[in-house]
C-alpha cells in the first residue's frame, strides 16, 4: 500500500532532537547558525513592495536565469543559454528529484557513490529505478575500477558529488578525465552533478563539471543558492544542463513545484548584480581552520578538509563504540551533536568517523572545540 514503510526517520532529524532535548551545540545538520548579509535583509524589504508576490514564469525568472548564467561564466567560463539551459528549482534537493524522475525508467540502474547524500537513493526507488550503490576508495575518492565494474547495460546514470559531504574531498583533474571517458564509452550512460558546495574550497580549486566540454553533452549539473549564501531556509537552487535533456526535466518540474518563491527570486536577481562567490572560500577557510586548530591537543584525527564546511575526525583512539553510539553519547555527555558517517553508506559500515559542520559562529566554534578537547 506505501511505497516507503521501511524508511527511518533520517539521523539529521534525530541528531537535531537529541541536540535540542539535551541543550547542546548542534554541529550535525548543515546549515549556518550567523546571520545572513545584511543587505539580502535590506533588498528582501525593498523588493517586496514591488509587484513580484504572483507566480514567476515556470523555469525561472527571466533576470535570475540571466544572473545564474552569467555566474558560471565568471566562474568557469561556460557560455549558457539561460532560456533553455538554466532551470531554477525549489532547492538542490528538488532539482536532484527532478532528474532522476526525468530520466530513470522501472528497471534502470544508477551507480550512487558511497559514503552519499541521504536524498539520492528514494527518488530513484520511487522512479522504481535500482540504486547500485559503490564505496569510495580509502581517501573517498572515486575506485574507477571499481565504477567500470558495476556498469551494465541497465546501467543509465551515475550520480557524483564534489566537493563531497560527508568527506570534504575534491576531485582531481584526473578523476574528472576518467569520468568523461566514462560517459565516452557507455553510450545510454548521463552523469548528475551535485555540486552544492562548489564555491567553499580552500587549499585547490573546485574542478566542476562545467569546466569539460566533454560531459556537457551528458550531464546535469545541480546548484544551491542556500548553501552559497548561507540561506538554506530559502529553498532556492538551479540545474544546468543541455537543451534536450531540460526540456525533459522541465516536463517533471511543472507538474512538481511549477515554479519557485517569486519574491527569493527576484531578491536574488539583484543580490547577485554585486556579489563575488570567490570570497566565500577564504570566509569559511577561517572557520575550518579555526575549528581543526582548536582540536590539535584532542584526541581525534582530523582527515583532511579541501571543500564543503564539513570536518571529518577519526575517533578510533578513544571509543570502540559504533559511530552511532558514539555520537548518541557525544550529545547526552559532552553536550554536542554530530553526525555518524556510517549512515552515509548503504551498509552502514561503522569507520568510528564522526561529521562536524563548521558553518558556525567562530564563539560557537570555539565553545565546541574547548568541549571535543576534554574527551
């Protein structure tokens, strides 16, 4: 009767109640704890005496579309139709939904890369597609052996993230060559991009996917206004990709949201006349940095961080506890609550790492740095 009975309630959501049942810091979920620019405060109260409170044209508004092209361009010097290759959605979330509903069939299968965002595997379930799902390698980048080895001829896409939750990982030139030569040999095979967090690296450039001729062909590229401009609550993304397939994914998107909040949309148009998303690396390239100088005298093992605002510790060297049991302690002892990566895999196979996000105030960075040192 129900296409999801077995479906948990996610470990966001749990971890997030634990964190407000014990009063703790709240390091699990991704979302930011400062306040927003106050100039989006400011155009939000202007813009919205004017008349944009109806609908917006169903694939975005015609100034956003032009705003959005003109960002890849500054960023990646990809030149974009912005009528029929942008597509702005009601968050990243949405357009990852909206792809695979366009583009998976009963039977297909999509190759998901382990450990991965929780949101890849249920609309592909619910497209009644087979979600194949494949380990990073060690260091979680990806084992193109492995990959090469799971394609079949059901095989219809596979889904990348990069820079990469939970690990902080980015891709390099040669996996990003490697993919292309993927896409070049399996010929029903189309690539979904997830790329929330292209604009927050630190130590090396973000290699999207925009920057290939050689994927633009079969690829489609999702984005996140929230997570750039630390606005997630706003629900505001895009998709990139070419013509033909848009106009499949448009096809799904009208009977889906139709369109997106009208007002966001055109606040966003104009906030993005003055915005340069290069700073955003070395505003949040502070934050990573202050959090693993924090935990140099701790007793976890920080991996390395290159993108996203997430950091991975190993704390193998104080608990033999699962990842888990560990973080359901973390917060009910310590007062703090992160996230177990296990639940990122479709095993859950427990690697005692533990996920913080430091997309906090630097107080709370602090505060919870001084707490994670007396373990």
């Amino acid at each position: 009767m129900f296409k999801l009975p077995e479906i948990p309630t996610s470990i966001f959501s749990k971890m997030s109640k634990l964190s407000i049942e014990n009063e703790a810091l709240n390091l699990s979920q991704g979302f930011p704890d400062f306040d927003v620019s106050p100039q989006l405060i400011e155009l939000i109260a202007s813009v919205s005496k004017g008349n944009v409170h109806q609908y917006s044209p169903m694939p975005g508004l015609p100034d956003l579309l032009e705003e959005t092209s003109r960002l890849v361009h500054q960023s990646y010097g990809r030149v974009l139709n912005p009528q029929t290759e942008i597509l702005i959605t009601a968050g990243a979330t949405q357009g990852i939904f909206t792809t695979i509903q366009a583009l998976v069939s009963p039977g297909d299968e999509v190759l998901i890369l382990d450990p991965s965002y929780d949101c890849y595997g249920m609309p592909i379930v619910l497209s009644q597609g087979v979600p194949i799902r494949i380990p990073l390698n060690k260091v979680f980048l990806p084992d193109w052996e492995l990959i090469r080895a799971s394609i079949t001829d059901k095989t219809r896409l596979i889904i990348t993230n990069n820079p990469h939750n939970p690990s902080g990982r980015i891709w390099t030139h040669e996996d990003m060559e490697q993919l292309t030569l993927l896409l070049d040999e399996n010929k029903n095979l189309y690539h979904l991009s997830d790329e929330v967090y292209e604009h927050i690296t630190f130590d090396q450039p973000h290699l999207s996917a925009n920057l290939y001729l050689g994927l633009h062909e079969k690829t489609i590229i999702v984005s996140s206004f929230g997570k750039s401009f630390h606005i997630t609550g706003w629900k505001i993304g895009y998709v990139v990709a070419p013509k033909k397939i848009m106009n499949e994914l448009k096809k799904v998107h009208q009977y889906l949201v139709f369109t997106v909040n009208s007002l966001g949309q055109h606040v966003l148009s104009k906030y993005l006349k003055t915005q340069n998303v290069q700073e955003l690396g070395a505003f949040y390239k502070e934050k990573r940095d202050l959090f693993r100088s924090g935990l140099q005298n701790s007793k976890f093992n920080l991996l390395p961080c290159e993108g996203t605002y997430f950091q991975l510790a190993a704390y193998d060297q104080i608990s033999d506890e699962s990842d888990e049991v560990f973080c359901e302690n973390l917060v009910a002892e310590y007062k703090l609550a992160a996230i177990p990566i296990s639940v990122f895999s479709a095993h859950n196979e427990t690697q005692k790492i533990v996920r913080f996000c430091f997309a906090k105030e630097n107080k709370t960075l602090v505060k919870a740095t001084t707490l994670l040192c007396k373990i």
